[in-house]
C-alpha cells in the first residue's frame, strides 16, 4: 500500500501514464520472444528453451491454484480511483510480472546469466508499473517472485526423471520445424542459416 501511494504521486502527465500503461501491459511478450530466440539456437538452445516454457507453465499453475487461492484481496483500482479499470478480481499475485520472473531463477540455473539479469529488469518494471496503474499492491509482486521461485522448484526436482522424455519431445517438435521450413524457399532457407551462424 505504502508503494502504491507513493507511485500514484506521480500521475496526471498523459505522455508518462500511457507510457507505464505500456510497460504494464507489453512487456510480458518479451517471454515468447525469448523462448523462440533459444529455440533457433541449437540443440542446447532448444532444451533450454523448453526448460525456460515449463518453469512459466509450473509458475502460473501454482500462482493460480496455490498462492491464488491461500491469498486473496481486491485490486487497487476497486478501492482507489486509478488508471487501470475492470472487472473485479483478485489481485495476488501479478500474473503478468509472475510469467516474467518465472524465466529468471531457470536461467541463472541454465547458466545464462545475462539473459536472466535482463528479464530481472523487465520483471521489475513490469510490477513498478502495474503498480503504478493501480493494477496491483507491492505484495502482488512479491507474491510473483515467490510464484517463480516455486516454478523453479518443479524444474530442479523432475529435471533428471524428465531429461529422456523432454529430448524426445524436443526431438518431435524439431522434426516439425524441419518439415515447415521444407516449403520455404531455397533461397530463404539460405539467409536464415547464414543469420544462425
């Protein structure tokens, strides 16, 4: 609570508020980005990247069903006149910050550092900034890192009875790739080869 009003101090300017309103809202299509960014390179680019979906998977699955449901409350903007509006509902915790965060503890442990160090970032902003627009409190975010430090439980407990059956899951969606690209042009092909060395 003590965040929220202190970030609300800030609105009335139109260029910042739709500015934050983005950020709230658009940030979390940097997960599929990077997902498909791993994928294309390599085999280790393509298991890390499963790895990286399944920790969002297990952290929205336990941030709705678990923490959801231990901890309810409103969403600011059902109590407080705020930028953000809607439908009542719960507010803890952020599921939007939740699916960014979750990718953060699987790719320190993938040892992927940089990328994680950058998602950290984007997680924060994205929970500043729904605060901000009055979509959550400061404990809907925290309950989002708690939410993603739990996916990453799922990945590190069923990694080694998992590792046979993801490669072959891998290995069948790869073999899908390979069968799209087929109708791609040759010359295309070429370019998008080139571009992965």
């Amino acid at each position: 609570m003590f965040l929220f009003k202190i970030l609300q101090q800030f609105r009335g300017n139109m260029l910042f508020d739709s500015m934050m309103v983005f950020l709230a809202e658009a940030l979390v299509l940097a997960v599929p980005a990077v997902l498909v960014y791993m994928w294309f390179q390599g085999k280790q680019g393509r298991k890390d990247s499963v790895y990286v979906f399944i920790g969002v998977i297990a952290t929205l699955f336990l941030s709705y069903t678990l923490l959801g449901t231990a901890i309810q409350h409103e969403s600011p903007y059902q109590t407080f006149d705020t930028i953000a509006s809607g439908e009542p509902e719960n507010s803890f915790p952020s599921q939007h910050t939740a699916t960014i965060l979750a990718t953060v503890p699987v790719l320190y442990w993938l040892k992927r550092r940089k990328m994680a160090s950058i998602l950290l970032g984007l997680g924060t902003v994205t929970g500043i900034s729904r605060i901000y627009i009055g979509e959550h409190y400061l404990v809907d975010i925290l309950g989002s890192g708690l939410a993603a430090v739990l996916g990453f439980t799922v990945i590190w407990s069923l990694d080694r009875t998992m590792n046979d059956k993801l490669e072959k899951f891998i290995n069948f969606c790869y073999s899908i790739q390979r069968k799209i690209f087929s109708y791609i042009p040759y010359e295309i092909e070429e370019k998008l080869n080139r571009q992965k060395k």
